[in-house]
C-alpha cells in the first residue's frame, strides 16, 4: 500500500534540493500559481488540457485548495516549485492517480516559460522520485507526454524512465488529439544521474 506523509508533515519539512523547495500545493499558492500560469499561457497551452479553464485567480484558488483535499485524501500529492534562493514560484510537480492496491502513481509537471532550459524539472523530478520509491512507497510511477512535446520527453529520459508504448490521441489539447509517449520507472529500475 502507499503510504502518504501528512501535508502538515511535508509543509514544515519542505523536500529540498541544490536549487529548489518543493512545499505541498494549497490555497497559499493561489496567486503565484495564477500568475505563473498567466505568463506561461501560450507555452503551456498546446500541452495541458486544463490551461483554459484556468481563467482567474478563482480558478487557480480552486485547484490549489482542490490540491489540498486530493493530498488529505490520499489520491494526489501536488508540490509548488519555488527557487530556492528567492522563493519565487516556478511551477508545480506532483504525484496523481494513486492505486493504493497497486502501489502505483503517475508524475505530472509543468514549469512557467522563463524557468526553463536550466535543467530545473529534472531536479524538482529527480527529488519527487526519491520521495515517491522512499517515504510513499510506489513500487511504480508511470509518466506521459506528447510524443511532440520534446521538452517534456527530455526531463523524461533524463529522469530513467522506460518506453512502453504509443497511447494513440490519448487527449485533446488545444484544439487538436495528442498522441501520449508512455514510460514507467519501477522501484527495481537502475536509476540515472546523467
């Protein structure tokens, strides 16, 4: 089974990394969550599905406390990405679609448009990781992007993980059917550091 920290726990002993705090996402977060979206929109857009309907700082109120309700309930754990030096907000990594039976959870990511290109969510992935194989249990953690979404694709190999297949217009973003790479990383799997 998984096992899920307390937000309170997790809160007050952020996971830390050479350039990044990764704090449990919730209502806090809301403004800087909106204005992170709101500069990244054009970049995100194309990719995340719910870009759109995040269309004011109620909505990312909304998501953020809907963040922390998921957490308590044990089926997400969501993180704001803050740097580390100046605690500016920079995106969000998370843990979704907890199988408590299966010890089975998926990665999901994003990073605002100038936080990018500095190897930034391969950090914030590589910790989240270590914390989901560690204090959460996952025997496996499954991730997917667009397979033209090469920047996501990069954070992907970067972390280890493994190829298992095409999902064929698995969603439909910004007007048109993505096809999803699809990798897993289990537990047993040789991790990389490159």
């Amino acid at each position: 089974m998984l096992a899920v920290p307390p937000r309170s726990e997790v809160r007050s002993r952020p996971i830390e990394t050479e350039r990044l705090l990764l704090h449990p996402l919730d209502a806090t977060d809301s403004r800087d969550l909106w204005n992170a979206v709101e500069s990244s929109r054009a970049h995100l857009e194309p990719w995340l599905p719910w870009v759109p309907f995040n269309s004011d700082l109620d909505s990312s109120g909304r998501y953020a406390e809907a963040s922390a309700t998921d957490w308590d309930a044990a089926r997400a754990c969501r993180f704001s990405i803050r740097d580390r030096a100046n605690k500016r907000f920079i995106g969000v990594i998370g843990l979704e679609a907890f199988a408590h039976l299966h010890e089975s959870v998926e990665l999901g990511y994003w990073l605002r448009t100038d936080a990018g290109k500095r190897g930034l969510m391969t950090e914030a992935g590589r910790a989240v990781l270590d914390w989901a194989f560690g204090p959460v249990n996952a025997h496996r953690v499954r991730v997917a992007a667009a397979t033209d979404n090469h920047a996501s694709l990069g954070v992907i190999r970067r972390l280890g993980f493994r190829f298992e297949g095409i999902a064929r217009q698995a969603e439909r973003c910004d007007g048109r059917w993505l096809d999803h790479a699809v990798f897993a990383l289990l537990v047993t799997d040789p991790r990389t550091s490159a």
